[in-house]
C-alpha cells in the first residue's frame, strides 16, 4: 500500500526504515521525518502523517514482538534446575 504519495512510500518501506531504526539504535525517534530520512526521502506535503504515524506504529508493534519471540526469557527462580 502507498503511504505518501510525494516520495512513493509503502508500507513496506516505512517497516523496513522503521526496523533498521530500531536495530542500529536504542531508543530511535520514529517520527515521520526520521523514517522518511532513513528511506532517503523527506517529508513534502504532510498529508499522509496521519497514515505514516499509523504505519510506524504498526511496524514498531511488529518489531516488538518479533524481537521477543527471538530473545531468550531468563528462568524464573522456581523453574531453574539446580
């Protein structure tokens, strides 16, 4: 699906920006104008923010998930075998 419309954007681009933000950087500002710039874009007439936001969102949920589904839980206490 194309989110902006100026720069030729989709969904899929914003979620890759979004999970190259989230796996070079801590805690990235994933504001529109920072996922635009990670694509090489900038932001032209604003009117697809709202869909953007939405899109960025949903991409850092999935993000989320997968990255716990991927890392290891530390045993409680109770489940350690000793």
């Amino acid at each position: 699906m194309i989110v902006c419309h100026c720069n030729r954007l989709t969904a899929n681009d914003i979620g890759d920006a979004v999970e190259c933000l989230k796996s070079n950087c801590a805690n990235p500002d994933l504001c529109p104008d920072n996922v635009y710039g990670e694509l090489g874009a900038c932001p032209r007439c604003c009117n697809c923010f709202p869909l953007a936001e939405a899109t960025i969102r949903e991409a850092e949920l999935r993000f989320i998930s997968k990255s716990q589904l991927t890392s290891p839980t530390p045993l409680s206490a109770e489940n350690r075998i000793s």
